[in-house]
C-alpha cells in the first residue's frame, strides 16, 4: 500500500513539476467537457420545472380532435363533466397567441382566485391582467398600467400584478386574464381551448375511459380529445428526448475539441517525458510502475479538468444566466435571456464528465508510455 502511495505522490509532483503540459491538458479537456456539463445541466433544469407544472396542474385536459390535434371545446360541456362520478372541480382554459403592438405574447385565459378576485367583486373595475416579469420588462408596463390587445383594441386591461420568473420558467414571458375577457380577445364565445378536469386520487383513468366512452350518446362531433397527466408527461418527456439532436451537436464540438487534446498529450513535451521515462528505467523502475504512475497522473488531470468544468458551468449559469446556450433549449429565448435560466447539477453528469476525461487522457498517453518505458534506457534518454 506505501509503494502505491508513494506513487500518487510522486505523480502530484510530476504534474507540479509539468506545469506547462498540465495546465494545456487542462484547457483541453476544460473546453471538451464545459459545453456537455452545462448543456445537460439546462436540460435537466428545464425538465423538472415542466415535471412540476405537470404535476401542480388538472388530471385531466379535454378539448376536441381537430386534424389530430387540439381544437376548441364547447362550454356546455361542462355541467355534463361536473356529473361525473369523481370530478372534483372542472375548469375552462383559453391559451392562444396575440399581439400587443409588435410584441408577440402568450395569453392565458383562466378564472382562478389565485390571480383574479371573484367575478361579483370585479364589477365596476377595469379587467385585470397579470404579466409575467420579463414580458412587462419588455413592454415597458408596470403595475396600473393599460395595454391593449392589437386583436381587440376596444377592450382595455389594467396591470394588476407582475409575476416574478423564478418560481416557473414560463409563467415570465405570458399575459393571464379572465376566461370571459379571453373569449372577447379570441372572439370565440362559448367556446375554451381545453377544459381542466379535476378528480379524486387513483380515478382519472376510469374517468377518462368514461368520457372516451360517452363520446357517441353525446353526439360530440368532433370528438373529445382527452389527456391524463400521465399522457403529457410522456409528451414532455418525449420532447426532451428529440433534444438528442442538440446534444449530438455537443458530442461532435467534443469530439473535435478532444483530437487536438489527444495530439497535445501525444506529442507536447514528448522529449522531455521519454527522457524522464528513461531516467526512471535506468534507475529501477519497472514497467509496471512506470505505468502505474502515468495512470495517477492522468487520474489528477482528469479529476482536476472535470471540477472546473463543472465550477465553470456554475459560473455560466448561475452568475452569467446561461448566455450562449439558453436558446439551444429554451424556445423564443434570447442568446441573451432576460429571465432566470433553470439548471439542474445531478452527480452523473459530474461523474460522467471526470470517466470521459480520464479516457481521453489515457488515450492520449498510455501507448507511448508504454512504448517508452519498454524501450532500452540508453535510447530514450539520447
């Protein structure tokens, strides 16, 4: 055991006494690694935050087929939802796009007290609109502010509150209004994008089979378009998983990055290390030992390289907001974004980053090692 010890020593003190050829390793395997960390970082922030909004909202979204997509529901459904054996609690829900000016904005209509006081209290008052921060930000409106929608200019909102970005990523960037004022903007009266459908524990699959199953007494032409959590939250992942695409854009800069690494390690100060290798076998070493001492040394040039790759991605996404990757996952972003980026550091890619660069530093140096150190000592060192 004091033999291998001694040997991770004296493999500290050769990568102090390279500082030259460490501190190029480093950059090298600094650049393969810092994209990839901070890429899956992102993702995986973005991933839990839609988890989240997934599981905080309804069990169960019901709009019409349409060509195979989403189309708009009747109200009038809703009493025969309401009856349902289970339901707890039906909502209707308008989301669209519009303008405001030139500024293309998310709309959300929704009666939820979480945003809007009760319909009897609103009477009198101006409609109420809340705005995500960035959005305002963007708008130049603050609270007791009038906007207008440019698809219904006849019917003004007053700013009542400005929601902050940190507690969702998309709550920043979108409009919420009453579901009345929402058919107004739309001009679809009757009529919501989705109705929320709230139910009991362990029954929004009975449930969903039932409203698959009253489709035809119903006479619902086109049909319901029903979605449990579990759906959307297959969707949502299924998106996530075509981000392969981004990520493959990752492995190709790594890729490319680590070719110079390789040659770097291969041939940056070759001299100099055949004649310390030599210097080593003519003084006792063994193979074996010389090799075991080239591992050690890449075991801190990897370790070393994939920590501040990690720090640096810290860095990047906490303190610098993500510049540059943002819109790589975050659609409508900017490559500056002008909201809270979410990131998410998971021990695997940190683990996943230190096993990529101890592979790549022993590629680059094992093989000549070991046709150095079985090389006669005489040759190497001339």
């Amino acid at each position: 055991m004091q033999k291998h010890l001694n040997l991770f020593f004296e493999a500290v003190s050769s990568v102090y006494r390279n500082r030259g050829r460490s501190l190029v390793v480093l950059l090298c395997l600094i650049g393969v690694l810092l994209p990839f960390v901070s890429a899956i970082a992102v993702s995986e922030g973005v991933r839990s935050q839609s988890m989240v909004s997934i599981e905080g909202g309804a069990d169960l979204y019901v709009s019409r087929s349409q060509y195979g997509r989403n189309g708009p529901v009747a109200l009038e459904q809703l009493s025969r939802f309401e009856e349902i054996p289970g339901v707890t609690k039906v909502m209707p829900r308008i989301v669209g796009r519009t303008y405001i000016g030139e500024e293309l904005v998310v709309v959300v209509g929704i009666d939820s007290t979480d945003f809007f006081p009760p319909a009897e209290s609103q009477k009198d008052q101006a409609v109420q609109a809340v705005l995500g921060r960035s959005l305002a930000d963007r708008l130049e409106l603050r609270v007791g502010s009038e906007l207008r929608f440019s698809l219904f200019p006849p019917l003004p909102f007053e700013v009542t509150k400005i929601i902050d970005p940190d507690s969702s990523l998309w709550s920043g960037a979108m409009i919420i209004i009453p579901f009345h004022a929402a058919e107004q903007i739309f001009k679809l009266p009757g009529y919501a994008s989705e109705i929320l459908i709230y139910c009991r524990p362990g029954t929004e699959d009975q449930i969903a089979e039932l409203l698959n199953s009253r489709g035809k007494p119903w006479e619902m032409v086109p049909p319901l378009r029903i979605q449990t959590k579990k759906i959307v939250r297959q969707f949502v992942n299924r998106g996530f998983d075509l981000q392969a695409g981004v990520f493959f854009m990752f492995y190709v800069t790594a890729f490319a990055l680590s070719i110079p690494a390789l040659l770097i390690l291969s041939g940056f100060g070759r001299g100099a290390r055949k004649r310390e290798i030599g210097i080593l076998k003519a003084t006792g070493w063994q193979t074996l030992e010389v090799m075991e001492l080239t591992c050690f040394e890449n075991l801190i040039l990897a370790l070393g390289g994939s920590l501040s790759a990690l720090l640096l991605a810290m860095v990047w996404l906490r303190l610098g907001n993500g510049i540059g990757i943002a819109p790589l996952f975050i659609s409508g972003s900017s490559w500056i974004p002008d909201f809270p980026v979410p990131a998410l550091f998971t021990p695997m890619p940190a683990l996943f980053s230190f096993l990529f660069g101890l592979v790549l530093t022993m590629l680059g140096t094992i093989i000549s090692t070991w046709k150095t150190a079985v090389t006669p000592p005489m040759t190497t060192m001339m």
